[in-house]
C-alpha cells in the first residue's frame, strides 16, 4: 500500500511541477496584458486558461467514467477536436479575467482533490485513467507555457507599451 501511496504523491508533485510553470510563464503581467490576443493565434493568455481549465474539467468529467470501465464520448460529436476547442474557447471568451482566474484556482483544486483522493491503482502505471489525466493535464499545461514564453519574447515593445499607457 505504501508504494501506491508514493507513487500518488509522485503523481501529484508532477501535476503541480507542471502546473507551477504554467504559472510562471504569465507571473508579473497586468490585466491588460493578460487579455491581448495573439498569444497563440486569436488567443489571449486569459483564454489559453480558459482552454486549460476547460480540459481539467473534461478530466473531471470523464475519468469517473473511464474507472468505471467506460468509455467517455469522443469529441466527433462536435466535430473533433479543434471543433470542440473552438466552441468552448467562445463561451469562456464571455467571462472576465477575474471570473477566469477564479475557475482555473477551483477546478484545479478540485481535479488535485479527486487524484489525491482516488483508489490507490487509479493511476498506477499507464492506465486509461493515467493517460487521459496526463493528456488533459500535465502534458498539456507545457505547450502552453512554452508558446506564452515565446510570446513574452517576441512582443517585449508592446508588453512595456501598454505598462506606460496603463500608467498615464
């Protein structure tokens, strides 16, 4: 038993390794800068949380159901991927930034909870339930530091345009 506890806490320490960069790729930005588009393409770094958040809660959703032994629907039904990204990157756009960051803190919380909090073999070696929280989380929190990193890099003018016109 003690080993499953270890590699949980394993587990966990990765998720919040990972989820820490994320963090700190956007660390020290203002609310405005927060909101410009063009991150990655259309994208703001609110809206890459947004579509962050939004796949923790599709792993909320969907690992009780894989435990379970089943099968969670594919995302074909909107279209694929892409489709589905789209179509929720659209109603989160609606919310403000504060609404945003308030999301992203619970539903984290709340997928942390439920992997600290499921059956020791849950995740134990490469299982269904292991990829998808791997797919839906600390696998997928990287490429979005990354291109917010890249981002920071490329638009330095603007970042420090907007801190002058902020402070005006």
């Amino acid at each position: 038993m003690v080993h499953s506890h270890k590699q949980t806490e394993k587990l966990l320490q990765r998720l919040d390794a990972a989820w820490t960069d994320l963090a700190r790729s956007y660390a020290g930005l203002s609310d405005a800068q927060m909101t410009v588009s063009g991150v990655i393409e259309d994208w703001s770094i609110k809206d890459i949380i947004a579509h962050v958040t939004t796949w923790e809660a599709e792993a909320l959703k969907h690992l009780p159901v894989i435990m379970a032994g089943g099968a969670p629907p594919r995302y074909v039904t909107y279209g694929g991927l892409d489709a589905f990204n789209l179509r929720m990157s659209r109603q989160m756009r609606e919310l403000s930034l504060a609404n945003v960051l308030h999301q992203r803190d619970d539903t984290h919380e709340r997928l942390v909870d439920f992997v600290r909090n499921a059956p020791q073999d849950t995740f134990a070696g490469e299982t269904r339930a292991r990829r998808r929280l791997r797919l839906d989380s600390y696998s997928h929190y990287p490429l979005h530091a990354e291109a917010i990193r890249e981002w920071r890099l490329r638009v330095p003018a603007i970042l420090s345009e907007q801190d002058s016109n902020h402070a005006e």
